[in-house]
C-alpha cells in the first residue's frame, strides 16, 4: 500500500500512523523477495486498526507471551 501525498495517508490510516518516504521503484524492490508484485496506490478504505488482547499461545494469569507448554515446531513462509 502506497499513498502519494501525507495528507492522503493521514485520511485512510489515521494522523498517529508512522511513514517514511520513498520512490516507486524502492518501493518495489523493498516489497520484491517478499512475493508482492503489486501495489495499491491511495487506497480510500482499509480495515480498522486491531484491538489490543492477549498473546496468542499465552495462558491468562502468567504474563503476555507466558511459554504454553507443547511442541515447537519452526515456522516457515513461502511466496507464491
């Protein structure tokens, strides 16, 4: 997702979101090794921000991010 103008992100994402500027083409290749091939430039509707809650795998009463007992296996990604 890119916006062309601050004012523009501001109007979708709210005056608290953080940006940095950058080119089209630093853009893309930033976005690239990520499997994104495309961009949506000023989009006027985005979902609404998450609400704060616990950690998923944590168990209530021992701390956000508490170790749930169990396997652990690796986590993988792949592009398409």
């Amino acid at each position: 997702m890119a916006f062309t103008t601050p004012a523009r992100l501001r109007a979708v994402l709210g005056a608290d979101q953080p940006w940095t500027p950058l080119a089209e083409p630093a853009l893309r290749a930033l976005v690239r090794p990520l499997g994104i091939d495309a961009l949506t430039v000023d989009p006027t509707l985005t979902a609404p921000a998450p609400v704060p809650g616990p950690v998923p795998g944590s168990v209530p009463g021992r701390g956000a991010g508490a170790p749930v007992a169990g396997p652990v296996r690796p986590l993988t990604a792949s592009a398409r």
